[in-house]
C-alpha cells in the first residue's frame, strides 16, 4: 500500500521584507503639502475678504 504523504505549505516566517518607510513619508509629504495648501487659499481668502 502507498504510503500518503501529508504536503503542507505553511510559512512560518513573514517573507515579505519590502519595507513601508517610503510610502509612510510619501503620504505625509502629501497631507502636509494639502494642509499647507488650504491654509494658504484660506488667508488668501481672509485678505481679500
């Protein structure tokens, strides 16, 4: 009789090494540069008011 073989393909180490550190700065260079921008348009909008 063959004998069956139990195949499993469980990861116990998280492989994935790509690293989120640019991404993390990138939206906050992003929301930054919004921030700065509406408070801009708002004292634009105060001076001409």
């Amino acid at each position: 009789m063959a004998k069956a073989e139990l195949k499993t393909n469980k990861k116990t180490a998280f492989e994935d090494s790509s690293s989120l550190k640019g991404t993390l700065m990138s939206v906050f260079f992003l929301g930054i540069f919004l921030v700065v921008t509406w408070v801009g348009v708002y004292f634009l909008f105060l001076d001409r008011f």
